[in-house]
C-alpha cells in the first residue's frame, strides 16, 4: 500500500511538474529566438550606419570620385543656375548628393576632380 501511494505521488508530481517544465523550456527557445532577432538586427543597423557612412563621403581636389557617381544620373546639365563656370571638354560638374550643394567638376575619362564648389 506505501509503495502505491509513493507511486501515486510521485506520477502525480510528474504529472504537475512536466507541464511547468515544458512551457518553461519553450519560453527558454522563444527567448533564444528573440535574442537572436535581436542581435541579427543590431547586427544589420549597424551595417547600415557603416555603409551610409561610407556612402556619404567627400573628396578633396586631385582625388578621384568612385565611378559610380560618373554617370548621367548625377550631372548637373543645368550648371548655370547654379552659379557653375562651364566644364571643358571631356569634364561634367557632378552632384553625388541630392542633399548637399557640393559640386565636383570631374574629368569624364578618369573621375578626376579638378574644382569643388559649394563646401
């Protein structure tokens, strides 16, 4: 009869314990699953701040602009009115960027800035 009741208390103490255990075990996995969302966020926030940083960069006389910026796309066509002198042959003022009123007079060819206007 003891050994019945010991038994009984102690299936009933599984019973009890196992659904405790196994929330707490899932919870245990969501965190983990949180905590990595958040660290793979943080990680991509601050890629993001390094590439803007990269991104948003000025360039002194001499030094090359990046190719990218040597298209069409950032050409000022309407240098006038913005107080420009014509580029040469062969050279375009260009604006990388929309945001700032910084423009580089590039030679075309090889992405050379000759003049700066606007810092």
């Amino acid at each position: 009869m003891f050994k019945q009741l010991t038994l009984a208390a102690a299936i009933g103490t599984l019973a009890l314990a196992a659904p405790t255990a196994f929330a707490h075990d899932q919870h245990q996995g969501h965190g983990k699953h949180q905590n990595k969302a958040a660290k793979d966020y943080r990680k991509a926030v601050k890629k993001a701040h390094k590439e803007e940083a990269k991104a948003y960069k000025r360039w002194a006389k001499g030094q090359n602009i990046p190719r990218e910026y040597v298209v069409e796309r950032y050409y000022v066509q309407d240098y006038r009115a913005y107080d420009l002198a014509p580029p040469p042959a062969g050279y375009m003022w260009v604006r990388p960027y929309p945001e700032d009123n910084t423009y580089y007079m590039v030679q075309l060819a090889s992405g050379l800035i000759s003049q700066i206007f606007g810092r």
